[in-house]
C-alpha cells in the first residue's frame, strides 16, 4: 500500500503519512506523519495565535483508534515555536488534545465507551490501565464541559447525599430546570454552601435564584438567606416525606425492641416494606404489611400517617394545603407517637416553604432524579474519590440519558 493510501485511510486533516511499519506478530501498526505542504498555520499551544518562527522539530507518538485488528500508534512530526507572547511552546495540534499518550478520537472513543460500561471494563477491552481509563474519561468530560453553554439557574436544590459512615454528606446542588447537577461538595454544613455561591456564581447570578427546593435543615437555610435572600424557600415532598419516613422506622424500632424472638423475627426485614409507598406494593407485599399491621396497631397507624401526607401536594391552593396539613396534624392527637409528634413540630415550624410549593411552581421529583443519578454513579463505579469526576459524569449521565430520568420522575 502507497503511503497516499495510509494518508486516506488515517483521516488527520492536513497531515500525510510517510513511513509505517507493519508488525504482524504483534499486531501492531506504526505510521508516521508529518504536516502536508500545504499546511503552513503553525499555532501556539498556549495563547492560540498565529507563529512564525520555528525553533525545534520534534517527535511524538501517541496511541490512535485500532486499524482491523492492528493497535495503532501515530509517530508525529512536531514544531516548537517562539511566540512573541508566550516564549517557546509547543505548536497546538488538533488531534493532540493533552500531554497524555493518545490521540483526540481515541480518547473519544474511551471516553464514550465510559457513558455505558464501568472504566474498569473499558480500560480491560482496550488495554489499558484502569486508573488511565479514568483519566482519559475525566480529560473527555472536560473538554466537553468547557464547550457547552451553561444555562442561568432560577430553580434550584439543594440536597444531602449520604456517603457512608466514614465520608458521612455531601452537599449536590443541582439545576431544577435542566435535571442536572452543578456542583457538589464534602458535608453538609452552611460552610458547605457558602463555598458554592462564592466560588461558582457572580453576584448578578445569585440574584437571579427564584426558587430553591431544599430540606429542612437549618445551616442550608441560613446559608441561604445570606446569600440568595429573593430566592424562595421550598420545602419539598421529596425532603419533607424522608423525614416521615425516619418517623415511621423510629415506630417500628421503637415498638418491636420489647418484643420476643418470634415477634422479632416475623417483622425482620421488612423495614423497607414500611417505607416505601403503598401504591407500589403488590398483592404479596401488601398481604405480608397486613400481618404486620395485625401484630402491632400503632406500626400500623405511622405507616398509614405517612401514606397520608403524602397527598398534601395534591393540593394546588395554599389554603386546601393548609387545611389538610391541620386536619393531618389533629390526627395525632391521643396517638402518642412521638416521632409524629416532632415531625409535625417540625412541619408547622416550616409552613411558609410548605405552602411555598403552591406560590412557586416546580418540578417534583427533579431533586429525587438527580439523587438518584448519583447514587447510581456511585453504586457502579468504585473511583469517584475525585468529587470533580463524579459530578461531570452525573452531568453527562444528566444529558444523554433523559429516559432514565423521565422514569424516576414518573414514579
Ligand atoms: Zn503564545
């Protein structure tokens, strides 16, 4: 084959191929490549500009796509230049998008097979490491968060994700509008906060907060109202149903610590039966509840309490909605369960942001979406020490699979 061919079948706007060498036991494939005549725009790597003066040639390989079943390396002919600007650099190649080893559309291909298979298996099929698989999926993330148009954020959430017992929270706020993360950091403290709005929003766009769905948690709160004050505060079902949720479990721990060992065994490991929704139990499941509701009556009632507040969001007028949450709260009375009886403290001590939700119109379940992603993210892939790499993932993951979220908001 003519090296015009190799030229062709390479594909690298305005460079040719000169030499290759084929290696057939290997199985590897070797083309070097050296600028067309043609192409005289030599650019520095620093500033962008144009430059004349060339002050070395140099050589570079770097891994390209696979050629059939041949691994292929580009062996690249390379100016340094002086620019008047920056000194000496290297010239800026279209296909050399880092100092890493690998070609632009290779780290494409690495970085895209990561959307759908973990990078440990990536990096297996394409023989690399895993650690630069992981690299290379961050360095292709990067580039293509820096060549999208953000969008202004008017609704945000605020939410906690739970680590573990080591890490303990993270803080995701995330854009309501467009389901998708925009930044994360290590616990949940008004500290946490504050660092987003100094470090990622100018004060124009801090002003432009309408809303923000967040829990009830104070220091979240107070960060807040310091920085985004015309921002309304809404507390959502997603956030205040997590708190029934924790009423309920606090019930059935509380009520079935005094009980026997037969007793005990009968509601073992049905503590997610209790917390999940009714709606989504089938026949079984639901059968295995009433068992339970059969053997302790005040379970029974926590369960049906918070399958109860539940509708408060079926309500659009702030006075329905309120008198709901009161007829809602006046159920309690003589049912002494204390855990109730704090939630609905709680309640009332957040009406406002409650009632928030009929004067501001958003999207339920987005904040829940987002979690979701993330939890997900994080239940695949071991690897996301670098907080940074998790959140372009759940950016991406945001982007290009919209069913995933459409589902989770259906739910
Ligand atoms: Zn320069």
């Amino acid at each position: 084959m003519r090296d015009n061919d190799w030229t062709k079948i390479l594909g690298w706007p305005g460079y040719r191929v000169y030499r290759t060498e084929i290696d057939e036991g290997a199985k590897a494939l070797k083309l070097w490549v050296r600028r067309k005549s043609g192409n005289q725009k030599v650019v520095c790597s620093s500033c962008g500009r144009r430059v004349s003066e060339i002050c070395e040639v140099y050589e570079r390989e770097v891994r390209d796509l696979a050629c059939f079943e041949y691994q292929t390396t580009v062996v690249l002919e390379l100016y340094r230049v002086r620019c008047p600007q920056c000194g000496v650099k290297t010239e800026k190649v279209e296909q050399l998008p880092s100092k890493a080893p690998f070609s632009k559309r290779f780290e494409e291909a690495v970085g895209q097979a990561c959307e759908s298979a973990a990078a440990r298996q990536v990096a297996k099929r394409m023989g690399l490491a895993a650690s630069t698989a992981r690299a290379i999926d961050l360095r292709y993330l990067e580039r293509w968060s820096a060549g999208r148009r953000k969008p202004a954020l008017r609704q945000m959430g605020v939410d906690e994700i739970y680590l573990g017992k080591k890490q303990k929270f993270m803080t995701v706020v995330s854009n309501l509008e467009t389901v998708e993360p925009l930044w994360m950091g290590p616990e949940r403290k008004k500290e946490t906060l504050d660092e987003f709005f100094r470090t990622q929003l100018r004060e124009r766009q801090r002003r432009e907060i309408e809303a923000i769905c967040v829990d009830m948690w104070k220091p979240y709160r107070l960060s807040l109202e310091q920085w985004a004050p015309q921002g309304r505060i809404i507390y959502d079902k997603f956030h205040v149903l997590q708190h029934a949720q924790q009423a309920v479990d606090e019930v059935r721990r509380a009520e079935f610590f005094r009980q026997g060992g037969r007793k005990r065994k009968l509601v073992k490991g049905k503590r997610w039966l209790l917390l999940s929704r009714g709606v989504n139990l089938d026949t079984g499941q639901k059968r295995q509840l009433n068992q339970l509701f059969r053997l302790n009556r005040r379970v029974m009632k926590a369960y049906l309490l918070k399958e109860s507040l539940d509708r408060l969001w079926n309500y659009r007028y702030e006075g329905a909605m309120l008198r709901y949450l009161q007829s809602w709260v006046d159920q309690l009375r003589w049912q002494r369960l204390q855990p109730f009886e704090k939630l609905a403290g709680m309640l009332l001590d957040h009406l406002e942001g409650i009632l928030n939700y009929c004067r501001t119109k958003v999207p339920l379940g987005v904040v829940q979406a987002v979690n979701g992603n993330i939890k997900s993210l994080l239940r695949r892939g071991r690897g996301y020490k670098n907080l940074r790499y998790l959140l372009l993932k759940a950016q991406r993951m945001a982007v290009t699979k919209t069913e995933f979220i459409t589902l989770q908001k259906a739910a």
